[in-house]
C-alpha cells in the first residue's frame, strides 16, 4: 500500500483529475498573488554602475570624439549627442543641411561608402 503524503495539498488535484482551463489560471494567479513572498530580487548595482551605451552605425571614431567633448565640458555623452542632434535638426529646418539618401543594394542610406 502506498504511504500517504501528509504535506500534500488536500485540495491540489489527485492523479488522474481533470483540470480545466479555469482552475490552472485560478491556481497560477493564487501563486503569483500580491502579497506572496517573492524571491530575493538580483543585484543589479554592477549594471548601474556600467551604464551600457548602444552606438548603433556609429563609427568608433565619431565615439571617440563625442567622449572627448563629453570630458572638456564635464558632461555626458549623451548630453553631448543631444546637443549635436539638436543643432543639426535646427540646421536641417533651416535649409542649412542637405541630406541626400543613395541606394545601396536593397536599402537606403546617407552613408554609402560604410
């Protein structure tokens, strides 16, 4: 005879019950319920602390010099971007920039010879 598990959940399904759709989304939301104790949540200060910047068709060079004005004026990268990227907006509404897109294969680009 099989020993009977004390620990088990009288109420939790028995082999060979059917279980509806309902009842395992009744019984995922009584697992993820508000008020559960929670795993202990990872350490996330390293991430923090390397803030992770995407130069996405940036040549290296261009980095590079955008780091270098980020460090004469004692700022961030990214307020030095926002700066270049504001300006040249302003260039563009102004007429003072002229972008000219070329046909490269199958897509469209500003810089061809990349």
């Amino acid at each position: 005879m099989a020993k009977k598990d004390e620990h088990r959940d009288p109420t939790a399904p028995q082999e060979g019950d059917q279980i509806t759709p309902q009842e395992k989304a009744n019984d995922f939301m009584d697992r993820s319920a508000p008020g559960r104790p929670r795993a202990t949540k990872r350490d996330r200060s390293w991430e923090r602390r390397q803030r992770q910047v995407s130069y996405r068709g940036i040549p290296v060079e261009l980095q590079e010099r955008l780091k270098e004005i980020a460090q004469q004026h004692q700022v961030t990268v990214g307020d030095i971007a926002r700066a270049f990227l504001e300006y040249g907006i302003d260039a563009y509404d102004a007429g003072n920039l002229a972008l000219e897109a070329r046909q490269v294969t199958a897509k469209r680009t500003l810089y061809p010879d990349d």
